[in-house]
C-alpha cells in the first residue's frame, strides 16, 4: 500500500491547492498481523539489509521505530515480499533459461 497525501490550505484568504506528497508503505507482521509502516522504504528493496526500520500500527498514538526483520513480513493481501528485496543472491538460485519469480 503506497500513498501521496493531498490537501487544500489557505494561502492570502483564497483556497489553494497544495500537493503535501509523503510516500509510504504498509506491510504486515506474519506472526501478529499487525500493520507495519516502512519508514524507508529503499531499506526494504536493499537485498543486502535483512530489516528495516518500521512502526508498529497500534493505537492512535504513532509508535516509535524499530528495527523489524524482513522474514516476518509480508504485503496485507498476504503475498511474501518479492526475493530480490531479501535475497541478494536471489539470481544464483535460478536455473538456465528459468524465469525469475
């Protein structure tokens, strides 16, 4: 789940539209279910970093980060992360003429 945030502000007494742009991605805790917010999302495409800085989802209040294995999470719709976010030497494992997954 990846989102860019909008809003309208005021500027000078007239309605403006301002683009407040915020990427950010949501992934779950295999084990718990809990949501968890990617807090950089170039650590979990880097094959070579085995966790990532997230946030739990919990409550109203935001959590603060903390370092959370990839092995424990997959997308909300329950598909596993893509191996060439986990493995760095994901091409090795394929045959000749095999099609990456």
């Amino acid at each position: 789940m990846v989102g860019t945030l909008f809003s309208n502000v005021l500027t000078n007494g007239r309605a403006a539209h301002r683009r407040i742009e915020e990427t950010w991605m949501l992934l779950q805790d295999k084990r718990t279910g809990s949501l968890i917010e990617v807090v950089e999302i170039v650590d979990l495409v880097n094959p070579a970093k085995d966790k990532i800085s997230g946030r739990v989802q919990s409550g109203q209040e935001e959590q603060d980060q903390e370092p959370i294995a990839k092995d424990t999470l997959i997308f909300p719709s329950g598909e596993d992360l893509p191996r060439c976010w986990v493995e760095a030497d994901y091409r090795e494992h394929e045959t000749p003429g095999s099609v990456p997954h």
